[in-house]
C-alpha cells in the first residue's frame, strides 16, 4: 500500500513574500491614479470655471444689445461713458465673490447668480473716437482653494468687447 502523501500548498511565508512584491508593484500605479484624479478634478473645475465666465458674459453681452440703438443722436460722453444706461434695467453688482444680475422692474425684485469665485468685474464703454460705443466687460474669476506658490495661475481673465445698439 502507498503512503499518503501531505496536500501541498503554500507556506505562511511565501503569502507574506507575494503579498509585499504585490504591494511594491501597486504602489507606484495608486500614485498615478491619485495624480490622475488630482487632474481630472482640476480640469473639471477649469472647465466649470470658464462655462460660467461666458455665461456670465454672453448673459450682460444680449442685454447691452438687447436695447437697440438709443434714441436720438449718437450718445454723447455722459451717456456714451456710463453701461448703466445700455444695461437698463437691469444692474449687475459683485457681493462676496458672486457676481448678481437684479431687475428691480420685476414683482417681487428678482437676483440671479451669474458667476461665483469672482475676484473682479467691471462694465466700461470706453471712448473710441469712432461714435459707435463699445461696451468692454472685464471678468476675473479665482480657482478656490489656490496655491498661490503653485505652477498654475489663481485666476483667469475673460473680457469681451460689445458693440452696443447693434444684434449680436
């Protein structure tokens, strides 16, 4: 009669050998995926960030030349100078880094959200000897959370220039 033999399999130690090869191995991949999700949620906000910009702008850019023309002459300098007046009635204010578009024609008044993370705006209708005012919106809008030491900038630019009484 044959002697059974004792089932073979592996030992404690060679688990423990294959399970620290293994983490070796996985170490440097969960790394790259970090690093991939890190820019992929940075894209995500740059992308988030540039959709609102232009929202934001194309939103004030119908409503300058909404209005069409003003009546009468060409405007002059007070008017020419002053957004306010091609952007009636609506009025666009930055509070605490959002930026607010309020018609207080409507019943009750009504606010919207146009942008957030806004560091700056501004509505100019510079004076370009040519008689046809332009309107100038400056948009800058800030990443949140920010390493201002970083490779990447903290903010973006957007500026668009509008020529008013006249369809987009």
């Amino acid at each position: 009669m044959k002697a059974l033999r004792p089932a073979r399999g592996y030992t404690l130690l060679e688990l423990l050998v294959g399970l620290a090869i293994a983490a070796i191995v996985m170490l440097p991949l969960t790394d790259m995926l970090r690093a991939g999700a890190d820019n992929a949620r940075f894209v995500r906000t740059e992308l988030d960030r540039n959709a609102d910009a232009r929202f934001a702008i194309g939103r004030i850019a119908a409503q300058a030349t909404r209005n069409g023309p003003m009546p009468g002459p060409i405007p002059g300098p007070a008017t020419a100078g002053n957004p306010a007046a091609w952007l009636a009635p609506l009025q666009y204010t930055l509070q605490n880094g959002v930026l607010l578009e309020t018609d207080p024609d409507a019943k009750p008044v009504r606010q919207s959200v146009l942008a957030t993370s806004v560091q700056s705006f501004a509505l100019d209708i510079p004076d370009n000897g040519v008689g046809q005012p332009v309107l100038r919106i400056d948009l800058v809008l800030v990443r949140p959370n920010c390493d201002a030491n970083g490779v990447q900038a903290c903010s973006t630019v957007y500026a668009r220039n509008v020529r008013l009484g006249l369809p987009l």
